[in-house]
C-alpha cells in the first residue's frame, strides 16, 4: 500500500488519512507518496467519462486506505451543482492553447478544485483514525486559498477555521469576499506584512510543541488547508488526466502524443499537480512555470540556485506574489532519488542565507521544466490582444501563463499541443483586466465588475454578484507576532 512520509527523512511513515490530519511532518517536512502509482485506467476506457468518474479513480489510486465507499462519498460531496459548468473543468480553445478551466467552483479561482473535496477527505479520515479533537485549519493565503478554504470549512462539524492574508496584498474583490464569509466556526485576519511572512507566521504556529501541547489541553489540534496539505495536492492531479483524456476526445491529439503544460506557479502546488500526473503515465513534453515579476522560480530553473534575497513585487496577480514557494521542496525530494537528508540541508540553508544550490543530479532533472515570467505590462497586453482578437477572456494570473507560453514557443519553435491551467475568473481581478481591454476601470472592484459584463457578457460568478452589499463580520488585523494569541483566542 501507498505510504507518506517527509521529505526531510524523518522515519514515521503514515496512512494518507494520517498524513491529512496532520499536515505537515513532525520534522517540518511535508509528506509525499513513498511512490506514484500508475493511472489506475487505460486512457481509451476514459474517453466519454465524467469529471467525477475521472477524479474518484485518480484519487483513490494516491489515497488506497480510503475504501471505495468512502471516496465515492467525498467526490460526490465536492463535485456536484456548486460548479457553475456541468462539466466542472469546461476545456476551451483561446489563441493557441486549450484553456483548461479549473475556477468555475464557488469562490472563482482553481483553490476550490481542492477545497471543496478536502473537508470531505479530512472528515473522513478523523472518523477513520478514530481522531475525537477538534482539527483548527489554520491558513496563510495570497487571496484565493482563504476564501475558498473558508467555503470548504464553514460549519463543518468538528472543525474550526482561521485564515492569515496580507493586508494590502490582495485585490478588493478577493479581500470582501473574504471577510464577509459567514459560519460559526470561520474566523479571518488581515496581517501587517506579505504572504511569506504569514506563511511563515503560519509555519512557526505548526512547529511550536509547546503551542500544540496548550492547544491539547483544550482539545483541538491543527491542520493546514494550504497545499502543503497532501490532501490539498493530490485532487489537483485528477484535472490534469482529465485535460489529457478530453483532448483525445476531441480528436486534438492521439492516446500516446505528448503534451505541454503551462501552470502561473505561486507555491507551487499546481504544477506539482502536473508533475504527478506525468509520472503517473500522462505524456508531457514540458511543464512550463510561468512567473511574475517575483521570478525567483524561473531564476531557479534556470541556474539550479534558489534565492529569496530579492526585492518583493506586489503585481496584479497577487495569488503568484511569492518568493518561498513550499511545493518545491516536494519535487526536489522526488528529482533527488527521494534523498531526505539532502533535502533537509537545502531546507536549512534556505532558513539561514535565504537561498541554496541544488546537486547536480537534482539540476539535470529540472530539464523536464521551462521557466519564465511576464511583467504587469506584458501580461496586460497579452489580456487586451487575447480579448480582442480571438474573443477570450483571461484573468491577470492566467495571462501570466499565456504570455510565457508565447515567449516559450517564440524560443523553442515547440509546436505542441498546450494545456493551460486557468486559475481564475477574470471578475475576481476585475481593475486591472477592464483597462487591459480598453475600457475605463471603475471607482471600485465592484463597479469594474460590472463595466467588465456590460462589454463582455461573460457570466459573473453566482458568488461575485451582490458582494458589495453583503455585511462584513471579520475586521481583525494582526502584526506576524500576535498569531499564535490569536489562534488561541478563537480556539478557547
Ligand atoms: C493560488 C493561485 C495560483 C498559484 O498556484 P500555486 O499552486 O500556489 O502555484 C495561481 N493563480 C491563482 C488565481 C491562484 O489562486
């Protein structure tokens, strides 16, 4: 059976239910799959099936102590009329690439393709390990994983939730949605400071013993609903199968052609996703991590040096403003011949000089990766030209992606059949995406919003409408080192 267990050698191994519960090893390591199983299906046998057909196969084959019965359960629970597309995962031609468009969930961004099947996974698993704590979620987001863990989590029994996001560091549209989120058990804080210092705020809570130990005592327990969770990644992988099968389907390519993926990476859980679908039997040419202007990723693929001593960028893609993308950690462990202590020693040399240089080995395998970035200015334009001559719309992270994506075909001449994560709707970034069209952007988010329809009649997500008027209920702002209080302030 299929274990997990860190990435910096700690020698527990775990259930994947164990590995949930938890989060994040007690070494710090995160927990990866002792292997990745094969696809569980021969692609021909797929061609027709559903999203949640697809997804039940692909996850269950990762997470084999989950029974049949209650894997039906979780995918049924996540995949069904809170996706505004029957299909859930609509593939759309734009430009030259399929679009595969993963933010047709609740909260519009691809967060809810994990997020709405995590709460299931993770409640299952309590009543497996016989778990009878209360699990707190605590979450570090860039924008979307907090609203769209906040959806996941509210009034789950047994459960509370606690998201951390940058104070100024998000879009208005991302921020209202999530303070206005409503539950008994969400509670949301803006922070004074960027996404890194609140996942690394987030971090430190974890890897306090003494903390857990006064949580133990009123019995709650944490989790984390950030990918660094593996049961965050590993539903992530079924849509990129799914993408494979659906472009056979469609006669664009033939079972065996290989593909290109293209993912706008922040912490690096998406294209992981990719990763793993690739090792899983899906044919990839390339994956293309596609950066902004913090593109301390594509400095990395291209030199095999890691280095967060850098200037910070907040950019109009907010989601990808990151300079420790923690996901990366998990591919190194498996590109060094899941080597533990080499991982453990890049990790620390990260924590002490902010930087660190991978072997040798380790760099030849990053071939399989092109890196790139597209400034504000580039990826505005490549929204306006997109928009305006093939009719598509694409959000500020998703253009990210398409820009890189030209300038890699530019370089390279690859004329491969491309997948493209799309990983937001365009409403959610609505300022910067109205002027990139051409239009005047409005007084507030919300009324480019509106402007933004009114031009292109493309439906508003159900869960952007009205958000204006909607009551907020959480107004808190914390500095890093009033946390972990507060973390035990909502618990109590
Ligand atoms: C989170 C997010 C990303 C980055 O995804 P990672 O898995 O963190 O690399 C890109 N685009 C959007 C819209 C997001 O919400």
């Amino acid at each position: 059976m299929i274990h997990y267990q860190s990435t910096r050698g700690s020698k527990y191994i775990k259930t994947s239910a164990q590995a949930i519960i938890q989060g994040i090893a007690e070494d710090k390591g995160l927990y990866v799959p002792n292997e990745i199983p094969g696809l569980p299906f021969a692609i021909e046998d797929m061609i027709g099936k559903s999203y949640q057909e697809i997804a039940f196969r692909i996850i269950r084959a990762f997470f084999e102590d989950y029974t049949d019965e209650e894997m039906e359960a979780c995918v049924r629970g996540a995949y069904d009329s809170k996706f505004e597309e029957e299909e859930i995962v609509p593939i759309v031609k734009g430009g030259d690439a399929y679009f595969l468009e993963l933010y047709h969930g609740k909260t519009a961004a691809f967060k809810d393709m994990a997020l709405s099947i995590l709460p299931y996974l993770l409640t299952t698993a309590m009543k497996k390990e016989k778990e009878d704590k209360k699990i707190c979620i605590l979450t570090a987001t860039s924008g979307d994983t907090g609203k769209a863990a906040l959806e996941g989590f509210a009034d789950v029994p047994g459960t509370e939730i606690i998201v951390f996001y940058p104070n100024k560091g998000v879009s208005q549209v991302q921020e209202r949605q999530m303070v206005t989120q409503e539950g008994e058990n969400t509670h949301v804080f803006a922070i004074n400071g960027n996404f890194d210092d609140a996942q690394t705020g987030v971090k430190k809570i974890f890897n306090d013993s003494s903390f857990a130990e006064k949580l133990a005592e009123i019995d709650c327990k944490l989790s984390s609903a950030n990918s660094i969770n593996i049961g965050r990644l590993v539903p992530q992988v079924a849509y990129y199968v799914y993408g494979y099968i659906k472009l056979v389907e469609r006669g664009v390519i033939e079972n065996g052609d290989k593909v290109n993926i293209v993912v706008p990476t922040g912490n690096f859980g998406n294209i992981l996703a990719a990763y793993y679908a690739g090792q899983m039997g899906i044919p990839v040419k390339k994956f293309i991590c596609a950066s902004n202007e913090n593109k301390v990723l594509t400095d990395f693929i291209n030199t095999g040096t890691y280095n967060t001593n850098r200037e910070f960028f907040l950019t109009n893609s907010p989601s990808m403003d990151i300079l420790i993308s923690s996901n990366l950690e998990r591919l190194l462990y498996h590109l060094s011949g899941q080597d533990g202590e080499e991982i453990k020693g890049l990790m620390e040399s990260l924590e002490k000089n902010k930087k660190y240089t991978v072997s040798p080995k380790i760099n030849y395998a990053l071939d399989r990766f092109y890196g790139g970035y597209a400034d504000v200015k580039r990826t505005n334009e490549t929204i306006g030209h997109m928009y305006n001559k093939y009719g598509y719309l694409m959000d500020t992270h998703t253009a990210v992606a398409y820009r890189v994506y030209e300038d890699y075909v530019a370089y390279t001449g690859d004329k491969t059949p491309t997948l493209i994560a799309s990983t937001a709707s365009a409403y959610k970034f609505a300022d910067s995406v109205t002027e990139s069209i051409g239009l005047e952007k409005g007084e507030s988010g919300f009324e480019s919003v509106k402007n933004l329809y009114e031009k292109t009649k493309v439906r508003v997500p159900a869960g952007l409408k009205d958000l204006e008027n909607k009551e907020i209920r959480h107004t808190g702002v914390l500095d890093i080192e009033e946390m972990p209080d507060a973390v035990y302030d909502c618990l109590k």
